[in-house]
C-alpha cells in the first residue's frame, strides 16, 4: 500500500516517517515484509536509491533487517516500538508548540486551547 508524496519534504524522509508510524499504529508489525526497494520505488515513481537511502537509515536505526537476496523486514520488537512512539509524539508536540507560537499564543493560552479541545478530538 502506497502513500501519497508530501511537497517541500524529502522523500526517503517521508517513506521513513510512514514506516515509522505504521510501526506505532500496529499496521507495521515486527517481522512483516516490506515491499522491495524496486518495487516501491516503482509505485512512489522516485529513483530506487531514494528507497535505499530511506531503507539504510531504517536499517541503521535498527528498524528493520535485511539480508542480501532477501526482502528487508521490520525488526521492531516493543521496546522499538515504544523509541518510535516517544520520538514521534516529541515532534508532534513540537510542531504544534512552533505553530501556537506563530499564532502570538501565551503558553497559557494554548494549554488553555488544548484543554479545551482534549475531550472534543476522539
């Protein structure tokens, strides 16, 4: 299953981060194939060694296992999965942080519109 290409971000970046957030929600799971890098590179239409780079940094990171010959695989055990989940929700709350700072937001004010929405966001 593909995803769709975000401008203005690299791409191996983009495929690092849907790996990493498929391994957060479950759909990812330890030991699951990924497709190879020719195939996926097929199906987001970028050069293979977009794939490999995005590929190496996952391997590097010890995210996933690959073998020549072989398809990689995710080797994301719990405590991985549990790195993953804090690193991702650091950058979200970041991100958000950056963007109510942008908005002129006091600190109280946005914990007050976080709380406000808190019980509102399933």
């Amino acid at each position: 299953e593909c995803f769709p290409l975000e401008e203005g971000i690299p791409i191996y970046l983009q495929i690092i981060r849907h790996v990493k957030r498929g391994i957060v929600a479950g759909i990812v799971r330890d030991g699951d194939e990924l497709p190879s890098r020719r195939v996926l590179s097929a199906r987001l239409g970028v050069n293979p060694n977009t794939v490999q780079k995005a590929y190496r940094l996952l391997e590097e990171e010890g995210l996933i296992q690959s073998h020549p010959g072989a398809k990689s695989c995710v080797a994301a055990d719990e405590a991985a999965q549990a790195r993953v989940r804090a690193e991702l929700l650091q950058e979200q709350a970041q991100q958000a942080v950056a963007a109510l700072k942008r908005m002129g937001l006091s600190k109280e004010a946005a914990l007050e519109l976080i709380a406000q929405h808190w019980e509102e966001v399933p």
